[in-house]
C-alpha cells in the first residue's frame, strides 16, 4: 500500500474539475487500502491576492466537500498548512536547492501570474512550488494524484529529493504523479475550470446555481447539434460536460439533442449536471460543522507529528544536531571556553 498525498488552496468550493481530476482518483485509491493525506494549503492562498478571505469558512468547507465526495472521515487525514510548522522550514532548505532560473521557468507558475490580478508578483508565487514539494516530502507521499497543471511542479518536487539524497542523505520517498482520465477539465469559458477565475460549476453548487452558470456559457445558433471541436467549441464543450457526467461520448448527446438548438443543450447539460452532483449535497448534509473541526484537529496532530519527525531526519542529514560535543581541536577559543568543560 501507498501513501497519497494531494490537496487544495482553501479559495472556494470545490467543482467538478476537482472531481474529475482528482478527486474521483483520491476515493478510487483510497477504497483500494491507500493511506490519504490531504492538505489545505491556506499559505497558498496568498500567493495571488493579499489576503486570504473568510479562511474558517472555505476550510471547513472544503473538508466537508471531501467528505460529500465519498472519502472516509475516518481515514482521511486532512490539515492545514498553517497547523503544520515543519513544512515551512523543511521549504527553506528546499529553497537552497533549486535555482532562481528553475523557478521563472515553470510553466504553470507563468500561467498563474498571468492570470492574478496582482499588479506584481510576490515571493511566494514564484516559489510556491518548492513550497508543494515540502508538504508531500515532509509526509513521504508516494503518489500524487493531480491535474495536469501540477506535473511540473512534480517534476521539481522529484527534482528536490534528488539533490537532497545527492548532497546529503536518501531521505525522501519519491513521488509519483497520479493523473485521471480528466487532467483538465475546462471552464465554462473554455479555460481551466478554476475556484477563482468565476468558470466553475461546484459541487455543491444548487439547480439555480448550475442552470445560471451553463446559461452564461457561449454556444452558437445552429440549431442542429453536432460535435465539432474546432468549428464548435462552445457547444463542443458543453457535449463534452455532459458525456462526462453521464458516462456517454459527446456525439451520442449531441445526437439527443437532435435540433433543439443551443436552448434545448443547455436544459440537457443543466439536467445532468444537477443529477451528477445531487448524492454529493445530499451526503454533505450528513455531516457538521464540528464533525469537519473534529477531522481537522486530527488530522493536524497526525501530519505535524510525521512531519516533524522528518525535519529531525532532515537536521541529521544536514549536520544540525548541535547536541552532542564537537573535538575541542574543532571549535573556536570562544567557543571552546564555554563548550569544554
Ligand atoms: P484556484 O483557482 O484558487 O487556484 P483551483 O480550482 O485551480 O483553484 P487548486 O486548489 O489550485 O484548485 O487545485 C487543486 C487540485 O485540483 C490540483 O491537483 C489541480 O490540478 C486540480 N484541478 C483544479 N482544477 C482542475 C481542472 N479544471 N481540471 C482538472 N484538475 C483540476
Ligand atoms: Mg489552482
């Protein structure tokens, strides 16, 4: 069995581009017997903003998504960034291992801070990556399962265990990325499906909330459907969303459809998103508030006590324990007078 680690900013609810992209894979292993170890990355959020709004709220409800989506509340372990102090450190001695040039190279990064509304772009977005590797290294995750976005950052990640075990000792595991079926669900406006860039369809989203966002999505006025990627792309993406909700091909929705033109697509794709998602709100309510802080202090005990333990392997190799008495020939006269008896 595998240890998994994965996880999200606590910047809104999760969609269906979480589901198809990772989530669905995080229930599948974990059902196989997998240990899950999911962080919420509330430093994170910070990157592309300057402050991270209403944190209790988005925490705990993203805990509570995770749980609607099928994942066990007593086996998941779910903590936060900021509940885990040996991450960060571990992320400052990872920072001497990658380059200045590394980090301006990494693709998703570039997308990100094209994407921010920042006027510039803070320390923290450019090396978050590094910081990632410090949250799946310090729990020796193995696998990572993950949209496409983040495979370059496992890329660094797998990058930093190298050079660590190259320059000082093979102390990490080295992880894998595990990518779904799904690695990159677009948007309703045909960019990646994200919480912050208003194009996402949640999960907990209601019927009006789905029915208002599939409105909003640009088709044409052909009535007579047809799947057709380059010459079609609004309503190809709608065919798409609903095979993938209802585990049809695009063509054979677009074939139901007949010639009910863009209106009569959009009720089908509305109808099937709300179907997909309704055992999802439905298992949501079957949990509190208090059961979602009840698994987060747990899982914040359980991942900083790991991580920490870690950071110790990671002192040793590194020569930090300064515990133990060094030869009088190695210290300084200062140094001497008060460490030699
Ligand atoms: P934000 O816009 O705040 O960055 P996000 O929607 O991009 O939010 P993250 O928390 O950054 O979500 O990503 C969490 C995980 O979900 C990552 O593994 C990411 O690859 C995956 N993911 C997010 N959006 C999609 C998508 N549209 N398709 C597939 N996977 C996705
Ligand atoms: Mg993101």
């Amino acid at each position: 069995m595998s240890r998994i680690v994965t996880g999200e900013r606590p910047t809104g609810p999760l969609h269906l581009g979480h589901y198809f992209g990772s989530l669905a894979e995080r229930v599948r292993l974990q059902k196989q017997g997998h240990e899950l170890y999911l962080v919420i990355a509330d430093y994170q959020v910070i990157t592309d903003r300057d402050r991270a709004e209403d944190l209790p709220e988005q925490v705990l409800g993203l805990v509570l998504d995770y749980l609607a989506a099928g994942l066990d509340p007593d086996r998941t372990v779910v903590f936060t960034h900021s509940a885990v102090p040996a991450i960060h450190e571990l992320a400052v001695a990872f920072l001497s291992l990658v380059s200045v040039a590394e980090l301006g190279r990494n693709p998703t990064v570039k997308d990100e801070i094209a994407h921010s509304r920042q006027p510039s772009v803070n320390g923290l977005m450019f090396a978050y990556p590094v910081h990632q590797a410090a949250d799946v290294l310090s729990l020796r995750g193995e696998l990572v399962p993950v949209g496409a976005d983040q495979l370059p950052h496992l890329e660094l990640m797998r990058t930093i265990a190298r050079r660590f075990a190259e320059r000082y000792a093979p102390v990490f595991a080295m992880p894998q990325p595990v990518l779904s079926e799904t690695p990159r669900l677009p948007g309703l406006d045909g960019i990646k499906m994200s919480k912050s860039r208003r194009n996402a369809l949640a999960l907990t989203a209601t019927a009006d909330e789905i029915a208002a966002g599939i409105r909003r999505a640009r088709t044409d006025s052909i009535r007579e459907m047809t799947y057709d990627p380059v010459a079609r792309p609004g309503v190809a993406r709608l065919l798409q969303l609903a095979a993938l909700v209802t585990g049809t091909e695009p063509a054979e929705v677009a074939a139901s459809v007949g010639d009910a033109g863009a209106a009569g697509l959009k009720a089908l794709v509305t109808e099937a998103v709300d179907a997909f998602v309704d055992p999802m709100r439905r298992r949501r309510t079957q949990f509190t508030a208090a059961d979602a802080v009840e698994i987060l202090a747990r899982g914040n005990r359980r991942a900083a006590a790991e991580a920490a333990a870690t950071l110790d392997a990671v002192h040793r190799a590194m020569g930090m324990r300064y515990d133990g008495l060094p030869p009088a020939s190695k210290i300084t006269h200062r140094a001497a007078g008060r460490l030699v008896p």
